[in-house]
C-alpha cells in the first residue's frame, strides 16, 4: 500500500467585525452595485486593532484538531502573506499557543496558493515517513496590506483562517490528497505586489509603498488559463474525468473567476463552491474557509471528488484533487 496523506481534520475562524460594501461606499468611490457585479462580494470580516494573524490562526488551528480529535501532532506548517512580524516567523507562536511547542512549526508564503503550497509541504512529510500527522493552517491579515483609500483593493480583500489536519494513511482511503500540482513564475510578480517593507525597500520612515497593488485584470486572464490547465492535468493524474468532477473549490478571489474556471472546463456554474460573498478575498485561507462552508452546510459530502485550484501573487499556482472524508465540523 503505498503511505498518503489523509485529510483529517477541518476548521475555519473569521474575525467578528463585518465591514460590508456600504461601508466601504460611506468612504471611497464606489458601490455595493460595482463591488458585487464586479467581484461577487458582499461584505469581508476584518481584523480589529491589536489582533494579527497568529490570533486567527490559533482559532483556525484549535478547530482543525478538535475536528481531528487530536491534541498533538507532528509538524506545524502556517501558510501566510501576512506573518505578524518580518522575523520571526509566525507559525512557532501559533504552535505554541495550540500546546505544542517543541514541534517543529515554520511559516510558507505563497499568497493564494498558499494553501496549495502548505498541503503539499504536509503531504510530502507524510509520503516521505518524516511526520505521522500534520496540522496545515492558512490564515491572513490581508486587509493590513491594503491602502483603506483606494478602491481598486479595499473591497477585494479579507482576513480569515482555515486549518487541516492530515495523517498518515492510504491512497484508496477517503480524504487522502491524491495529487497536488505547484507552479510559479516570478517573472509575473509586478501583477500583485507590496513594494516595501522587504529587503530591497525597508519600511524607513514613510516613503515606502507598503502597500497592495493589483494589475487585476491581466492577473483575471492569468488565473482563469492556469488555474484550467493544472486541474486539467491533476484530474488526468488521478485518472478522473472532468465530467466526474463534484466540486470545484478554488481560491476565491473573484465569482467571476470561479464561474469562468467552471464554464471552461465544461462544469456547471453551481459546482463552483463560492464563498466569496460572505468573506471576500482572503488569500492563503480562501480554500480552507470555502471547503469549511461547503462542509458545513451538506454540500460537499463524503466520497465527492473535489479539486482545488489556485492562482495568485508570485506569480504562484496549483490543484489538488481528493475524494471528500467524513469528517466532525
Ligand atoms: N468601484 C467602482 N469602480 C471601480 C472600482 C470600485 N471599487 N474599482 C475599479 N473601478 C473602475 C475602474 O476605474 C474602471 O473604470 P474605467 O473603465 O472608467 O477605467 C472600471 O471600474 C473597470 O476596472 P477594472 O479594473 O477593469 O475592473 P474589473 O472588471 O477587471 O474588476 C477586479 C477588477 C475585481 C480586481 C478583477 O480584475 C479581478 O478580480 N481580477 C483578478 C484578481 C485576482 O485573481 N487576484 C489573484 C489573487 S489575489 C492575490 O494573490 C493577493
């Protein structure tokens, strides 16, 4: 039998505090109209003062393992954009606040993919006999990064954590991670960018642009052609037709996205899981939170084929294709 990563466990957290579409149009030029037409986003939760996003992966993270009915695991890997400070990395402080300092915890930055890319990290410790059980967390602050006074970011984005659990297992089992594609190409990464506060432009005093800027509609054509193309090369790595597929849960950066992705692989609209609406863009927690909402509300049941593509700053991209589990959230 070969050894596989099984999906075990499952949680998300979003921070209380709603800013909707109006509240947004109370202060920028724009509208609830523009903003759900536009992107399908209705409104986003958003961190308050003093909270960062070790807070929410800590949530997050505490559900997964509860869901897992684990209280220890292995290794801890935090997928963020969004690290509560530069150095050092996040993931050992949320490890240690689960209980679990000594584990080994480091943080993996892929911004949209980020999910993709912590799996993957997780699934090959556990191919490659180094870990038993790993808990996968995503989680961002990601409306930090945003300028509050330009519309063209402001109402695309939101903070959020969602967590997995994986154990060792077997391929034919539910809920073990079948195939996992990765792609990146750095010389798209003028697409989705935050100019300052790295090592080429530290953040002395005010002069650099620590902000989010977004070439959106060239990265809208970028991530429908990629995300199509490596979900249609992870499905004929597991040997599942299109037409198998049940649901197709990506990162949700836009409706429009997840439904173009959808029509151009033949799929119906609805077996797109949107989440968008209630969330907004939440990065590297997109995937887990949208797969947290279609759990629990009965849509994605156990034994549905779902794939999860992703595409967003790096330029960074994949899928990944598994066969829903039963699992408590
Ligand atoms: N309210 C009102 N009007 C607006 C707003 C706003 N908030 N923002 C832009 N507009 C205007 C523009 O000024 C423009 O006006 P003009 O035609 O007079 O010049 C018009 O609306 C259209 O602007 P576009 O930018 O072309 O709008 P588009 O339909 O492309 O939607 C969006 C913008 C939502 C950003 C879309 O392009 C998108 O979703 N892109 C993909 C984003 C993505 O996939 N990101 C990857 C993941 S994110 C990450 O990695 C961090």
């Amino acid at each position: 039998m070969t050894r596989s990563a099984v999906l075990c466990g499952l949680g998300a957290w979003v921070p209380p505090r709603v800013v909707t579409n109006d509240d947004l149009a109370a202060r920028l030029d724009t509208s609830d109209e523009w903003i759900r037409t536009r992107t399908g986003i209705r409104q986003r939760h958003v961190i308050s003062d003093g909270l960062g996003t070790a807070d929410l992966a800590v949530e997050a993270g505490a559900l997964a393992l509860k869901s897992a009915g684990l209280s220890e695991v292995d290794y801890v890997v935090l997928a963020t954009t969004t690290p509560d400070r530069l150095c050092p990395a996040t993931g050992p402080e949320v490890a240690t606040r689960l209980g679990l300092t000594g584990v080994p915890a480091f943080d993996v930055a892929a911004v949209c993919s980020g999910f993709l890319y912590g799996l993957q990290t997780g699934r090959a410790l556990i191919a490659g006999e180094i870990a038993g059980t790993v808990l996968v967390v995503a989680a961002e602050s990601f409306t930090t990064l945003v300028d509050p006074a330009d519309r063209a970011t402001s109402p695309i984005f939101g903070d959020g954590a969602g967590a997995v659990v994986l154990r060792a297992g077997e391929a034919a089992e539910l809920g073990a991670v079948r195939a996992v594609n990765l792609h990146s190409d750095g010389s798209l990464a003028e697409l989705i960018t935050v100019a300052g506060g790295g090592a080429r432009a530290r953040a002395v005093g005010d002069t650099s642009p620590a902000h989010i800027t977004m070439q959106g509609r060239a990265t809208f054509a970028h991530a429908v052609k990629h995300m199509e193309e490596v979900t249609r090369r992870t499905l004929a790595q597991v040997g599942w037709d299109v037409a198998e597929v049940d649901h197709v849960v990506g990162h949700q950066a836009n409706a429009r996205i997840l439904h173009a992705l959808a029509k151009h692989l033949g799929l119906a609209e609805e077996q797109a899981v949107v989440h968008i609406e209630e969330v907004g863009n939440t990065a590297a927690a997109s995937i887990p939170l949208a797969l947290h909402h279609g759990a629990t509300t009965g849509r994605i049941k156990p034994g549905d084929k779902v794939v999860l593509p992703a595409f967003g700053a790096g330029a960074t991209w994949g899928a990944a294709a598994l066969t829903w589990p039963a699992l408590e959230v």
